[in-house]
C-alpha cells in the first residue's frame, strides 16, 4: 500500500484509497469501515505531531543519533554529520546551547555572579580599577576619552538597543503589535507595568534629589523574563510568552522614550542637529533603496557619536538608526524555486575544463544573491547581531555593573530610595501590568486568550518586575552619588531575585486551563535541534 500511494499520489480521495485497496488485495470491506469510523486517526495524529515537534515539514527530514540534521544534503556533508570531526561538534554545541531560551540568561546570570564575587573578594579594588581604566580613540578632530566602563555603558550597549529597535520595527509592522486589537492587550499591560512602579517610587522619593529615579523601577529584562518562562516549559501557555514578549517590546519602547526626554540634564544642538542629518541620509539611502550595510554602518558611527555630544544618551542613536534600515516584501518562492532549479541543472550540463569551472563559479554568485534576496537587511542585521547581543554584549554588560559591595546593613533597604525601587519592582509590577491588562479586556480594547488566566496574567507581571538590565542602566545615569547608585543597584539586584522566584512559584502553581473539556496544554513553537530519536538500531533516519 505504501509503494502504491507513493505511484499514484493524484489519488489520495477516497475512492482513490479504495482502488489502492482493491489493487493491493485488501480486505476492501473492513479497510472502508476503518476508513469511515476514522479507526487509525490517533496514530496520523501522533505522527503529524511528531513531525510538528521537530519541525520537520517535508521529506526528507534527516536526523543523526537523534539530533535533526539541518545542513547540505551532499554526501560528504552528510557523512561529515555522521562521523563528527572536532570542529563540527564545537560547532554543534554552540547551536544547542544557542537553541536554549534560557541560555542569554544564563550567561548574564554568570556576569553578575561574577561581578558580585569580585566586588567583594580581596580583588575587589583590581575590579574597580579594571573597568576605571580610561581608554582613548582618535577621531577626526581630536580623540574620545571614556573609561572601559563607559565605553560598554554608553558604546557596547548601544548594539543591545539597535537590536531592539530592529524588534520593536518587526512587531511594529508584521508582529503582534501589528494589529490594534491584538496590541491592545500587552501595550496597555506595559503601560500599567511602567506607571505604577514610577508612581510607587514617587511615594516614597518626591521633592527630594532622589526623585529623578523613578525611572528605574520601571523596566523589565526582556531576556530574563522570557528565560524564566522558558525554563517552565509546559506550565506556561504559549499565549502567555506572547504576551508577555509584546509587553516587553512595548516596555522597552517606554523606556528608550524616558531615556530619551527626562534622563538628558544639557542638550548640545548643534550636535543633535549634527544626528538628525545623519539619520535623515539613512532615512533617504532607505528611500532609494540602497540595500548595502556599509553606508549605513558608517552613518551609525556619526550618528553615535553625534548624539553621544549633544548630551542626550547614545542608544538613542541605535533604536533610531534601526528603524532606517531597508525591509523588504517576502520574495516569490515559485520564481526563486524555478531559478534554482535552473541553475542546479545548468552545472549539471556537460561542460568541459575552464568552461565548468566558470559555469560553476557563476552558479555560485546567482544562488548567494537569491539567499541573499530571502532576507532583507533588517532580517540579515537581527539574525547576525541578535547573538552578538545576547551572548556577548548583555554578559559584559552585567559583569560591568553588577559589581555592588554587599555591604549594606538590614536598615539600608529602608531608605526612600531602596523602598521605592524595590517595592517598585516587586509590588508596582505586576499591579501595573494587571490592572492595565484588567483595564484592556474590561473597556473591550482587547480579549484575553482563552488558555491565559489572570493568575498566569499576575505571574508574568511578576516575572516582570526583573528589572536588571533596564533598572541598571537608567540608575547609572541618573544617581551622580555613588552610595545612592549602589543602594539603586542593589535593590534592584534583591528585587529581581525575589521577582524570579515567586513568578516562577506562581506561575507554576497555576492549574491548566480546560476548553471543551480537555486540558489545553500548548507546546511552545521555538526552534529545535532535538527531536523524535529515530527508530532504534537506526543511527542516521530520513
């Protein structure tokens, strides 16, 4: 049956499947009444999930000791997967590890780690003295003095931020801030998530120096959050990670905002007049559609260091050069398939010495320019730079400020500032980010899915209230004091902690939604490099 199905794929109707059942000697009878009563759907069931699972949506789908094998189909790079040479299991580590939501989190985890045991060890003054170290750049017309510190403060970090502009344009314009409706939920979650905090801090720090930090409390680390939820699997509805990412992107979009107009003491026209130019050339290049990367990049350097003397923080710089970076519409797969196909058979063709190598060498150019053609510049700019982000620049980001001495004594966390950051984070949070979801669905804004309680809507919020990354950042800029900017760091550092772990307990408490009788359990759609072990005794399936 199987041979024959394979023969005649134009006839899988039903009459089809019973001359197949006929030609192949069958018993027709009961092969029509298994057909009608459906006798072997939970099997195709189990298999369409299987397949689902490892995402393997054609055949052949290879898998090598269990691991799906996503690289060219010729025999020596198959038998290369199979015999595994030094450098092809680094390089199969790097992409397990890469494939684990929680792994960015994970190495910023050891960034603070790191820091916080240096910071107070008797290496603590090498430490300080480390990310002191002034380090200077020669520019056209003088040179640029910051210390190792302020370079990753004010330089590194602006990657993390044109990376998330790249997000914020994505969910802007084809993700699930695209729609209104679907936006509604999260944005006005976010909203909520950033007011009352601010307002909690201001409860406790108005009309003093230290009212200028109502701004910390308000962030949330995108990459620890969505960590968290990962690292719950299945208790957590894929909706939810949805939402919560929205909201992130959101958030984030509030705070570059505040960043950008209440954390900015002296403004330098000219310089910003300097960096409006520069991102009007990007806006135009873009207008034209020149889709090379280099005139863009060197417009970034100008724009960085432009905004970086008119006194308004550098990452601005990065979200706003984001959002002039080309898109392209998706390109037609038909035309692209026939191309390819045309080409794989022109090197096919006979040919003769310099001839074939020269039809090989153009075969070549024509298939990079149509892989190039798949992705446009902001998708080729978010898939390189977003590893470089997560796994090198987050990490030293943490480890360049996380260094806070644990000196401060039980009292400490009752000055104004630490209550308002703390209770900010812990308490500001999640009120927030429900309320304004409460807020959303009540007022008709928005509709909550199905498989989300507002148990799980008030665990995320929670989880929210890590607010690491953001927290740090804007209390760097804000806090001249150093005891006040450690006692900022440190609050957000216990919150976080205290945040991780009761949304963690709460969301895990949560009992699964039931619809229509049966527990909606939701795997999530994220890409694998595991999947269905093939059959045993098999070491390579296809």
């Amino acid at each position: 049956m199987h041979e024959h199905l394979f023969t005649h794929q134009q006839e899988l109707d039903r009459d089809g499947l019973v001359r197949a059942a006929e030609a192949v000697g069958l018993d027709v009878p009961r092969f029509v009444r298994e057909l009608d009563e459906h006798t072997h759907t939970p099997r195709i069931e189990a298999d369409v999930a299987s397949a689902a699972q490892s995402q393997a949506s054609s055949t052949p789908t290879f898998f090598v000791d269990g691991l799906r094998y996503d690289g060219p189909w010729d025999i020596e790079s198959l038998l290369e997967a199979v015999s595994r040479p030094l450098g092809w299991r680094i390089r199969l580590l790097a992409d397990q590890f890469a494939g684990l939501s929680a792994s960015s989190s994970l190495l910023m985890l050891l960034g603070v780690l790191g820091a916080l045991g240096l910071a107070n060890s008797p290496w603590a003054e090498c430490y300080r003295t480390l990310w002191e170290t002034p380090l200077s750049v020669g520019i056209p017309g003088g040179a640029l003095d910051l210390s190792l510190r302020n370079w990753v403060n004010d330089g590194l970090i602006v990657v993390f931020f044109f990376v998330v502009g790249l997000e914020i344009r994505r969910e802007l314009t084809v993700g699930d801030l695209a729609s209104p409706r679907r936006a509604a939920l999260p944005i006005v979650a976010a909203v909520g998530g950033m007011a009352c905090p601010a307002l909690i801090y201001l409860l406790f720090n108005a009309g003093g120096d230290a009212s200028r930090g109502w701004g910390v409390p308000m962030g949330t680390d995108t990459a620890f959050a969505l960590g968290i939820l990962a690292l719950l699997g299945r208790r957590v509805p894929l909706a939810l990670r949805v939402f919560v990412a929205a909201a992130a992107i959101a958030d984030d979009v509030g705070t570059v905002a505040v960043i950008a107009f209440f954390y900015t003491a002296h403004i330098h026209f000219p310089s910003l007049a300097v960096a409006a130019v520069a991102w009007g050339v990007a806006l135009a290049l873009n207008r034209a559609r020149i889709y090379r990367l280099l005139p863009y990049a060197l417009i970034g350097i100008v724009m960085w260091l432009a905004v970086l003397g008119s006194g308004v923080h550098p990452t601005l710089a990065g979200v706003l050069l984001a959002f002039a970076i080309p898109t392209r519409s998706t390109p037609n797969a038909a035309g692209l398939l026939a191309q390819s196909e045309s080409i794989f058979q022109g090197i096919e063709a006979p040919a003769l010495g310099e001839a074939s190598e020269a039809r090989y060498q153009a075969a070549v150019r024509a298939l990079e320019a149509m892989v190039e053609r798949l992705l446009s510049p902001a998708q080729r700019l978010g898939r390189d730079l977003e590893p470089w982000s997560a796994y090198v620049v987050l990490p030293i980001f943490a480890f360049a400020n996380a260094g806070v001495p644990l000196t401060a004594r039980p009292e400490d966390f009752l000055h104004p500032v630490a209550l308002g950051v703390g209770l900010g984070l812990l308490v500001g949070k999640p009120l927030g980010l429900t309320l304004g979801a409460l807020l959303a669905v009540g007022t008709g804004l928005a509709t909550k899915p199905d498989e989300i309680r507002w148990a799980h809507v008030l665990g995320a919020g929670i989880v929210c209230g890590i607010g690491f990354t953001m927290s740090f950042f804007i209390a760097g800029v804000t806090f001249e004091d150093p005891g006040t900017l450690a006692l900022a760091q440190l609050s957000t550092l216990a919150a976080s902690v205290v945040a991780a772990m009761v949304g963690s307990l709460t969301l895990w408490s949560v009992p699964k939604v039931k619809v229509g009788g049966h527990s909606v359990r939701v795997e999530p759609q994220e890409a694998r490099t595991d999947g269905p072990a093939p059959s045993k005794g098999q070491r390579v399936a296809g």
